[in-house]
C-alpha cells in the first residue's frame, strides 16, 4: 500500500477515534446526570407511592436503559478504531523498517 494512502487512513482513522472519543464523554456525562436522576425519581416513586410517580420513574429507567446500550455501542467503536488505527500503525512501521 503506498505510503500516501496509508498516512490519508491513518489520518482519516484518527479523525473517527477522535469524534467517537468525544461523543461517547458527552454520554457518558449524560448518563452521569440520568442516573442521578433515576435516583431521585426512584426515591420519589417509593415515598409517594402514586401511579404517577412510578410511571415517571419507568419512564425514565427506560430512557437510562437506552442510553447505557448506546454508551455500550460507542465504547466498542472506540476500541474498533483503536484497534484499526494500531494495525494502521503496524503496517506503515513494518513497510519502513523493511525499506
């Protein structure tokens, strides 16, 4: 593979890894702050004990639910593109350690 075309993916994977590690801290904040919020909904429901207050709090479970299945998604792309940057790596050091 020519040296321009490695350094062009190369590049192109970092830029991914970079954008896939900044979306999954922005979640993983979001999720920091649902679940605290879960929390106190949960909380909530157990004290008043109404329909409402359940329904609140299922509601939110569910949506914390989905958050924690995304944050799981995006943490396995990072360790993709990790894995595919590193091997980008390989490639381009062992092409010019045999030049």
């Amino acid at each position: 593979m020519g040296s321009r075309l490695q350094k062009r993916r190369l590049e192109d994977t970092q830029r991914r890894l970079g954008a896939a590690r900044e979306s999954l801290r922005v979640l993983e904040e979001q999720v920091a702050v649902w679940n605290d919020a879960l929390e106190d909904s949960r909380i909530r429901s157990l004290i008043s004990e109404t329909p409402i207050q359940q329904q609140e709090y299922d509601e939110l479970s569910r949506h914390v639910a989905v958050a924690n299945a995304e944050m799981k998604r995006r943490t396995a792309e990072v360790l993709e593109l990790i894995s595919e940057r590193d091997e980008l790596l390989r490639e381009w050091t062992l092409k010019d350690d045999n030049d």
